[in-house]
C-alpha cells in the first residue's frame, strides 16, 4: 500500500467540490483552520459554482476541477468541500495515471466514499475525515485526529465498550465508509475487494428496512465471509415506516453478522457525526476488540 507523503507546513492543500453545490463562506471555517496548520489553501473551480441544479457544477466540470488538482505538483492534499451525491457521477471521468505515480492525500467521508473505494483499490491510501463545511460544528478530537493523519502522527483510539460487540483480535487493511455508497458501487470498477480487510460502515438518514437490504446484499456478496473484522461508526438519524421495522440500525447490522467468526466493534466515534475522528482508509491496522474496550492502531 502506498502512503502518500505527509504534509509539512507551507504545503497546499485545494479544496474542491465533487458533489453538491457549496459557496466559499461556508468554507472559511476550514480555511482558517489549515491556515493555522501552516498550510496554504487554494479553492477549485467548482466552488460557488451553480449551474446545474444540486451539483457543483456539470460531472464534466467536477471532473475537471478535481482532475487539475490531481495533476498540479504543488498541491499536496485535496479537501472535499461537502457531501451529498455526485461523486459517482464524475470518477469515471477523471484520469488517474500521474496520481498512481505521484499519490496525494484525499479527505472526506460520506459521498467521498467512492474516492476512497476507487483510490484504496490502486493501493493508494486516503482520509476518511472530517469535510470542509463540517469544520465549523466538528470537535476539537475530529480536527486534531485529522492533523494527526494529515501529518503523519501516530494514530491510535480506545473506545468504550459496546454490548453487541464480537471480542478478537486481527490485523487487516482499512476499507469501506457510507454503506449506501459502499451498496451503490458493488460491482464497479471502484468495489474493492474486501478479502481479508477490515471493513469500516457507517450511514445517515436511512429506513431502517434499506439498512437491512444493504446488509444482506453485502453478505450475499461475501463481504463479511472475508473480511477479517468490522467496525460500525455512526448510524445517525435513522427513519421507519407506519409499521415499524422492529429493531434499529445496530440491532440489524448485529443479527445479520452474527454468525461471523471475527471482531466487530459497534460505535466507533466516525460518520455524520460532530465528533467525526479521522480514519487513514487503505492502511494496516490492528483492531483489538476486548470485553471492556475497543483499541485501533495504524501500523
């Protein structure tokens, strides 16, 4: 697995959007935040661009934005400015040749899922972190802990344990992100395989009965036949029906992996969420599932 280099103060880092529409006020939060980590901050195209409905532009315009940062030897670092969906409407777009030789961080969660499936798959790392419109509400944990894997700190995290928790111990490749984006791309070019990795899910404002087909077509696909363990971050603002589905999001996602014969961790701090801590998505390492705690290192 490649890790790209970290960054020093005076790099650069763009920010862009490859999903929905966002202004630059929004940003300034984020702005003054790499600013005080001695970086330099330059803002893409597709930022306050309003020409096509929700999206941040035409999937061209996305593509092309996101492919100059790519290609520019003086950014060290793309931001996703915001979530939403699109990103899969432009990665086939995008060119990917000069990034496998020459790979840079890519940060976001939720829809930046695809861009990190899609990159993981090249054997290339990313962050799962914190989005620039998210920085003004984020805690001080999700900030410092994307430094951390931004600069290349040790990273590490003790988390409280969970009832539904599987004990164990393994030691895989990180994978995986938003469970509906994960659903959406089975079968793509940007699936990654999931053999003996650990695979991480989260997922916002979903039925509760979606939660339960996405298991299932997750299970029925192998992954957690080959996955060496899970960990479950935030399941946030879940909805129902008129008739109720009879058990919420960790109770499904409990019953469908029951059977499974590896660590599972419930409630990890990741996902839509305030205190959303950084994740280094296509590195090593070793997840630690005991009766009182949970414990993840990245090698």
């Amino acid at each position: 697995m490649k890790i790209p280099p970290y960054l020093q103060k005076g790099d650069t880092v763009a920010i862009v959007a490859t999903a929905r529409k966002i202004d630059e006020a929004p940003l300034k939060p984020a702005i003054a935040l790499l600013k005080s980590w001695g970086l330099n901050v330059v803002l893409g195209n597709t930022i306050g661009k309003d020409n096509n409905h929700q999206l941040a532009g035409a999937d061209w315009q996305r593509a092309t934005d996101f492919q100059q940062m790519l290609d520019n030897p003086s950014v060290k670092a793309i931001w996703c400015a915001k979530g939403g969906y699109g990103t899969a409407r432009m990665i086939d777009r995008v060119d990917f040749n000069n990034f496998k030789l020459h790979p840079k961080w890519i940060v976001g969660f939720s829809d930046a899922t695809v861009l990190h499936s899609h990159i993981n798959n090249m054997d290339i790392a990313t962050i799962h972190g914190i989005m620039c419109v998210s920085v003004l509400h984020a805690t001080a944990a999700a900030k410092e802990t994307l430094h951390k894997a931004l600069f290349g700190e040790p990273l590490q995290y003790t988390v409280a344990a969970h009832p539904f928790n599987k004990t164990g111990t393994a030691t895989g490749i990180l994978v995986g992100g938003n469970l509906s984006v994960l659903y959406s791309i089975i079968g793509s070019p940007s699936e990654v395989d999931m053999t003996g990795k650990i695979l991480f899910i989260e997922d916002l404002d979903e039925y509760l009965y979606h939660i339960d087909r996405m298991m299932m077509n997750l299970k029925r696909n192998g992954y957690f036949k080959n996955v060496k363990g899970i960990i479950i971050g935030e399941m946030s603002d879940m909805n129902d029906n008129d008739i109720p589905w009879g058990h919420n999001a960790l109770e499904i996602i409990k019953d469908i992996t029951k059977d499974y014969n590896i660590p599972i961790c419930f409630n990890f701090p990741a996902g839509h969420i305030h205190d959303n801590r950084a994740l280094v998505m296509g590195k090593e390492i070793t997840l630690e599932v005991r009766e009182n705690a949970t414990q993840i290192v990245f090698k």
